[in-house]
C-alpha cells in the first residue's frame, strides 16, 4: 500500500478506523468510507464516489457467478 498514490480509498464500513485514515489523510488520499454507527462523530463522504464501489462489487459477483458456466464446474456426470 506504500507504492500506490490514488486519488480516494473506498472501502466499506468495516475499514472505518482512525487509524487508517489518518494514515490516509497524510497521504492526501481522500477516505470515502462511511462512518460507523457508533462513531461520535461522523465525517462526510462523497456516496456518489461511494455507489461506484457498489457497482464494481457487483460486476466482481457476477464474475464469479459465472466462473462455473466458464470452467464447466456445472457439468453433471
């Protein structure tokens, strides 16, 4: 993670420690994951940056839905 210089980080909430963005933020890479509920105070994030994520999660799915039609997983004996 040293190497890459993006732009923003997206992650989902499970990645919402401070200590990660802090480190982000030094960096100057723009965090864009939601806070959690438990957060005293919640930071705001870009959620049209964040829908993006969403939508290549769901490629990524269907992608390995897909990999038993392609390797022939399916085929029965």
């Amino acid at each position: 993670m040293e190497n890459i210089d993006p732009d923003a980080f997206l992650a989902d909430r499970a990645y919402d420690a401070n200590r990660l963005i802090d480190r982000l933020t030094e960096r100057r890479i723009t965090p864009v994951i939601p806070p959690k509920r438990n957060r005293t105070t919640h930071r705001k994030i870009d959620f049209t940056l964040y829908r993006e994520r969403n939508f290549f999660e769901r490629f990524f799915n269907k992608l390995k839905q897909l990999r038993a039609i392609a390797t022939r997983y399916d085929k029965l004996i």
